[in-house]
C-alpha cells in the first residue's frame, strides 16, 4: 500500500546539513563512539571483480550506526532540554542508541517502540536505561504518538532519522571511511529514512567527489526508490519486509531534498537477497550481521549493481539480529547458499 504527496521545494529546508556539521559531529563523537572496522575479503573483489571496502557498523556500541547521530543530538540539547529529558520512536536501533546516548549524558530517555520489534531491541533499550511504550504498529502512528507525548510532558523528541544533528551524526560513518582507505568510485549505503544514506552522501561529495553514492533499499520497501525517480515523496505502509530498519514509511522532510541533491542512484533488492547476501557475510567474513545490514551488500553480491575495476565502499549499517531467530533466518538462506556462491547474480528469486 502507497501513495505520494508533492513536495514543493519552497516549504522544505533544502539541503539543511553540510560537511562543516559531519566534521563538528566527528569531534563530538570522539572518545564516546567507536571508530569500526573496515574489512575486505579477497572472494569477494574477485567474485565482482572490483576493490570493496566493508565499514562494519555491526562493531558500532549499541550495534549500528544509529549511536552516532543520537548521541550527536543529544550532546547538543540545552541544560533545561537535558533536564526534561527526551524522547523517541524506533523499531529498534534507534531507540538502543538514544538510550545509551541518555545514559551516558545522565538525560532521562523514553522511547516508542512497535510491539513487534525484535525482543533483542526491546530487551537492549531497556538494558541501556529507557523506559520503554509498546505499541501496535498496525492501529497506530508512531510519528504522532511521539509529538504527542513529547508535547504532553515536555520532552524533546528526537527522530530516527529527520533531524539534522542525527544526519550529521551518521556521515561520520563515510568520512571514517574515506579518511581510512582513501577515495572511493562507488559508495552503497542502506536506507530507510535516508538518515545514514544523506549523511554519508554528504560527506562522500566533500572527500570524494568522484564517488557515485547509491542507495539501496528492500523491493518491499521501495518509498525511497520511488521517490528519488519521481522526484515526488512516495510512501508506503508498514511494509513486509525482513529488513525491519527500513520499515519506514517514507524519506524525511530534510533527507528527501539531500537524497535528491547528493545520491546518485537508488536500487532495491528482494528479500531472497537480502538473505542469501546476510548469510555469506556471516560465513566469509565471520561477522554478525542483520537483514538491513545487508542491505547494501546485497546489491553488490546479488550483481543488481555491477561496478567492475572500482574501489568500492559498502556500509554494513547493523548487526542486532535476534539470536533465537537467526537459525531460522540462517535456514532459510542456505537453502539458497549455492546461488549464491556459483550462479550469476543478477537473478531476483523472489
């Protein structure tokens, strides 16, 4: 189920992040977040036949990017702000990273969460200090029960991905990565809000101007693909889609004009994908990764993108994949285990 609104340029604060706010935010973040890893793997560069640098944010604290732009935000909020303390909506990454960002800033946090969030998320938020409000994601608008709880009780209520300081947070994650390997051709990056994939995209422009960033999605989720073809917001409606990171229901006020103006192309990739593309990187590159982590990976892995003789950037957004329910989603991707090793990688199977 979807639909579209116009988008007029005139009501919308265009292109309202720069660089200068990714470089302010990296030396906020400096001593409170972790500068991850960048793996490569020799099958994968001679399977698509291009250089690939993996920035895992599955080593990031709370598990993905997210505590970057949370604690980005909140490290920004003014005494009284911090005093009232703050709010939240998230299926899951979100909320575990504003919870620690609250706890180690001593800012009380509440956060939103949809009933059927995986129990690893809810479990974790509550473990990090937050109090947590369930609700049905199929009667209720999480957007709306944030600004009206956050209005109630005089919160400050901090988005998962529509909020420039948690934008900024999140290009961290190209600019380590830049910084580290150097200049990229090709640089693809998971989306669901556009948070991660606008920041990234942002500072990608400035370090590596020749870089082409790509935006990758779910086929079940398509709103951002949709959107960045049509040039119209598209949205969609709690989608199906194992990726539940990218269950948004569209791009952002201020991450769909910065997609427009920095990404260069959206693609999207099946839910076979997406988990053929989860269990090699659990078994080549021995790391925890969860269905939206994936995401970009996928569309390298699965040949939607073919980029030969390219120095290529995939961003690994996450790894808190619920452990009781990984054998099933590892059982499920075997069963495809030798499409995925031998056959050409174009075919979508789903």
């Amino acid at each position: 189920m979807s639909d579209s609104e116009s988008f007029p340029p005139a009501a919308s604060p265009l292109l309202a992040v720069t660089y200068t706010d990714i470089e302010a935010a990296a030396t906020r973040l400096q001593g409170h977040a972790h500068r991850t890893p960048v793996f490569t793997s020799t099958t994968v560069d001679r399977r698509v036949g291009s250089q690939v640098f993996f920035k895992c944010e599955n080593f990031q604290r709370t598990g993905s990017f997210k505590f970057r732009g949370a604690y980005n935000a909140l490290a920004q909020l003014s005494p009284e702000q911090r005093q009232r303390g703050v709010i939240a909506y998230s299926s899951g990454n979100h909320a575990q990273a504003i919870a620690l960002a609250s706890r180690l800033l001593s800012i009380p946090a509440r956060i939103v969460m949809p009933a059927d969030a995986p129990a690893v998320k809810q479990s974790a938020t509550r473990d990090y200090g937050a109090s947590v409000l369930l609700y049905d994601r199929e009667t209720m608008n999480r957007e709306e029960l944030g600004k009206t709880l956050a209005a109630e009780r005089g919160l400050t209520l901090i988005p998962p991905y529509d909020h420039p300081a948690v934008i900024a947070g999140q290009g961290t994650t190209a600019k380590e990565l830049i910084d580290e390997v150097g200049e990229l051709d090709v640089l693809l990056v998971c989306c669901g809000g556009g948070g991660l994939l606008s920041g990234c995209a942002i500072a990608a422009h400035t370090l590596s101007p020749r870089c082409q960033v790509v935006g990758v999605e779910p086929k079940r989720a398509d709103d951002a693909t949709r959107s960045f073809y049509s040039k119209t917001l598209q949205t969609v409606h709690n989608p199906d889609t194992i990726a539940d990171g990218a269950r948004t229901p569209c791009l952002g006020t201020y991450t769909f004009p910065l997609v427009l103006n920095y990404a260069a192309d959206m693609v999207t990739v099946s839910e076979t994908a997406i988990l053929r593309s989860m269990f090699f990187l659990w078994e080549r590159l021995k790391i925890v990764v969860e269905p939206t982590g994936a995401l970009a990976a996928a569309a390298l892995l699965e040949g939607v993108l073919r980029l030969p003789n390219a120095r290529i950037g995939v961003i690994i957004s996450g790894g808190n994949v619920d452990l009781k329910q990984a054998g099933k989603l590892l059982s499920r991707a075997s069963q495809s285990k030798k499409a995925v090793s031998e056959k050409p990688l174009a075919q979508e199977l789903s």
